[in-house]
C-alpha cells in the first residue's frame, strides 16, 4: 500500500490550500485515515482524522473551524481543506491510514505516505 499525498505549496497567509491523499495498492477498506504535520525542530503532530465511514472527525485545537478533512472512498482518497492558513501551520503535512479506533497517535497507524509542504507567508 502506498499514500502518496500532494497539494502542498506556498501560500500568504489568510488563504487556503487543499491537501490530497491518495491510496495505490490496495484500498484501504476500513481504514480511518490521518493527517499530522511536522514543522522544523519539532515533533510530529495530529491535525485531522476521519473513520472509513466518515461519519466522525477529529481535528487538534488548533485547528478546528479551519481545517476539514474529508474522504471519497470510491476514488481512494482523502482531503484536507485548509482555510485560514497561519504562519504556525507552516510543516510538512502527512497522510496515515490505520485500522481501530485511536486516532490521535502516530504510532497507532500502520502506512504512512511521503509529506507535501506547506508554508504559510505573513
């Protein structure tokens, strides 16, 4: 199984960018599926998740009522909308998929894809 997430770029801030995951190998059928960034020096962060029914998501705080994450199962793939960008949400954003019902950890996810960057200009 491969992730292979896109739609990273540079952005003022105010704006938006919508971030893409898509899935190669197998569908993930079942699998919730999460975004987490990682800005330099820091550690690996959540910032969205969504259950393969997408009936329930979950955002960090910093990111509520900006950020939707989204999924369309049929084509495999997962969105991230970001409105309202921040110069604090510069990072390499990825996308994850895992079976259960923890979310907020990355180590609970089994595939991982390579980032896409984002920077968010003042």
């Amino acid at each position: 199984v491969q992730l292979q997430a896109s739609g990273g770029g540079l952005v003022q801030a105010g704006g938006s960018l919508r971030l893409s995951c898509a899935t190669s190998g197998r569908a993930l059928n079942g699998y919730g599926m999460g975004w987490f960034h990682q800005a330099p020096g820091k550690e690996r962060e959540f910032v969205a998740h969504i259950y393969w029914s997408a009936d329930s998501t979950h955002y960090a705080d910093s990111v509520k009522g900006r950020f939707t994450i989204s999924r369309d199962n049929a084509k495999n793939t997962v969105y991230l909308q970001m409105n309202s960008l921040k110069p604090e949400d510069t990072a390499v954003y990825y996308c994850a998929g895992k079976r259960g019902p923890a979310y907020y950890t990355g180590a609970r996810y089994d595939y991982w894809g390579h980032g896409t960057q984002v920077t968010v200009s003042s």
